[in-house]
C-alpha cells in the first residue's frame, strides 16, 4: 500500500487537491491518504483518508498575521509526528511514501521513508519558495528539498520548466511532469456567433490580479468603442475582492456554482480569461507552475485570452503551441491590439489548444505517467 502525505485532503479546495482526485481516482494500486493539516479535511469517498495533524489547530489565530508563528509550535511536535507517520506506515503494510512539496511535511514523510526502508516519491506543483513565502519555516523547507529531491525514488513536476529549474538547482536527476488531465474533449472548435466578445472567468480572484483586470475592462471598453456593432462583456463566477467598474461594459458577477452550472454558462462565452500577476513577488510561481484552470481552459473549445508575464511557464506553452491570444502587458491597448490581431485566426487557435490537450492533457496519459513508475518501482514492504 501506499502512503500519500499532503497538506490538504483530497476534498480540499484548490487546484493540487483536484490533480490528486483525478490521480487517485480508481487507482490501480491499494493506497492511503495522509493529510497532516492542523484542520479536520472535508469528508472524501475516494479512498480511505486519515487526518494525522502535525499539530493542534490555532482556530482563528490560524488565519491571522499570528498564523505565520505556528511553526515555533510546529516544531515542538514533530517527533511525535513522525513516530505516529511511522506507525501508522507499519500498521498499513507501507510499500512507499508519497509527499508534496507544499509544507515542510514533505520532510518529515522523507525521514519516515528513510527510517523504515521505504521509497519516497517526492511531488513539486509550486516552487517550495514561493509556498512558504513570508512563512518562518521556509529557511529549514529550503535547506532539506534539495535532499529530499536527490534521494526520491521518483520526482513529479507540474511543468517542464520546474523540472529544469530543480535540476539546475538540486541536481541533475530524472522526472516526470504530471498535472491535472481531462476526459471529455471536444472533436471540433466550438461555433460562436459573429461580433461577440464575451469573456468569462471562473474561479477565485486574488488581489494580485486586481491590475489584471483593470486593465482588461479598459482594453474591452476600447474594444467596444472601436467595434460599436459588437457585444462586448465579462463575466465572472467565483469571489471578487475588490471592485470592478466599467463605463461601456457589461459585468456579470456569478457566485460559486456548480459543474453544470459552469458547463451551462460557456454556452454563452466567446473567450477564456486567464490572468497571471505581473511582478517579482510572484515571479517564483508564475516561472515554474501550471494552473489546472488552463488544462480546464484548454479543454473547453474556446480561445483562451492569456494574459500575463511571457516568462510564465503557461505563456510559454501556449505561445509554443499558438494556443491562446496573447497579452504579455498590462497597458489596455497592448491588450486591445492582441485580441484585434488574434480574431483571424480564432478557429486555428482553439484547434491548437485541443491538440494540445489530446497530446499533454489527456487525463488516461496524465495517469499513465504517475502509476507507471510507481507500479514499476521494486517496493519493500513495511511491518
């Protein structure tokens, strides 16, 4: 059996949460799910999940600036931790351990592994850097991942280029790139009608994207004032933390919703926004990460509308493949000019983006990656 240590449950909101649902679901090989955070995870029906908090909950302290000084807790329990993780490994009949590089847990789970003779597959979504960014236990993540990635049986990565990074930084060592897969593909791009431009994004707004979407509303009022026979809006469903105002163009604010829901509004969208920050402070994440709302975007028949840092690891990609419009700045007629020089080739676009997510995406290959390497590792059981 396997052992898979995270700091979420696979119920958990967010996008590493839904890559480990897509993973494990029917999996071909019996395993267990660890989540280590100091909260209870939502109840999950995909496997049997054990909540093994490093350490008590602060409740609301736990959200606070104050947050940030668990570690000092943290630290007071870690041997109690792992002497529970290797219990609990023992009692399972462990085969191997599996940890993500999101919290400092990924090296408590890699001592287990090494105390009990076990191999340890490590997975890296987000640079470690920028996950404990302003967080006292980034120093000790930093000063222990680099072994940690030396040693692993296997290594996951969710972009080539966080594969390349970790080499040039930790050594030189194989890995795999595994991310969030689909299995409903559209055959064809998906027809819209003519003179519409209506842009829809899903999900949670962060205030780092607050200039993002500034500047989209003005580059689309300019869209309309210049194309006054079109229809142009934006609509967004999820959480919005400031405020968005526009003179000319329509704004739809939709809450959360469900699949269907989602599903039922791309029936009236022209094109997929998706926005990166620009800026040094996220610089560590926007290089080297993978949204699964791109797979998703990528997916769905319609063009994307990228935009953000062309040094972005999803900019890169769909630059490569010509698989979305383009829009490296934050200056509204960089964007106006983008989605103007892109209408031509809409359809071309969204045929590149389905090939795209055929040949990198599809959730059978994504599997395929992760389990053959697992199955295929020569495992010692532990008792």
């Amino acid at each position: 059996m396997l052992v898979f240590v995270q700091p979420y449950g696979l119920n958990s909101p967010g996008g590493g949460p839904r890559i480990f649902r897509s993973l494990l679901q029917d999996s071909p090989v019996p395993f267990l799910s660890v989540c280590t955070s100091p909260q209870s995870p939502p109840p999950t029906t995909i496997a049997q999940e054990i909540h093994l908090p490093i350490r008590p909950s602060l409740g609301r302290i736990e959200q606070t600036r104050l947050g940030r000084y668990s570690y000092l807790i943290e630290s007071l329990f870690v041997k109690q931790f792992e002497q529970q993780l290797s219990d609990l490994c023992m009692q399972h009949h462990a085969t191997g351990i599996h940890a993500i590089a999101h919290s400092v847990d990924f090296w408590y789970a890699y001592r287990v592994a090494q105390r009990l003779g076990l191999p340890y597959y490590l997975t890296v979504h987000d640079d470690l850097a920028y996950a404990l960014q302003n967080r006292l236990e980034q120093k000790f993540g930093m000063a222990h991942i680099g072994e940690a990635w030396a040693n692993a049986a296997e290594r996951f990565v969710i972009s080539k280029e966080m594969g390349e990074e970790y080499c040039r930084r930790y050594g030189q060592r194989s890995w795999t790139i595994v991310t969030d897969g689909l299995t409903d593909i559209p055959a064809v791009a998906l027809t819209r009608p003519p003179q519409h431009l209506r842009v829809y994004f899903m999900g949670a707004i962060h205030l780092t994207y607050e200039a993002n979407f500034c500047a989209l509303l003005e580059a689309l009022n300019r869209f309309q004032q210049s194309h006054s026979d079109w229809s142009v809006s934006l609509t967004i469903r999820g959480g919005v933390l400031f405020k968005l105002n526009s003179p000319t163009i329509a704004i739809k604010l939709l809450p959360w919703g469900s699949q269907t829901e989602v599903a039922n509004d791309l029936d009236q969208v022209d094109a997929l926004y998706m926005p990166l920050p620009f800026g040094s402070e996220t610089e560590a994440f926007v290089k080297y990460s993978l949204s699964t709302k791109m797979v998703t975007y990528l997916g769905s028949g319609l063009p994307i509308l990228y935009h953000g840092p062309a040094i972005a690891a999803a900019g890169q990609l769909l630059k490569t493949h010509n698989a979305a419009i383009l829009a490296h700045s934050l200056d509204p007629t960089i964007i106006e000019q983008s989605i103007e020089a892109a209408q031509p080739q809409i359809t071309q676009i969204v045929e590149n983006a389905l090939q795209l997510v055929r040949s990198q995406f599809s959730l059978e290959e994504v599997r395929s990656r992760f389990w053959k390497p697992l199955q295929a590792e020569k495992v010692a059981i532990c008792s």
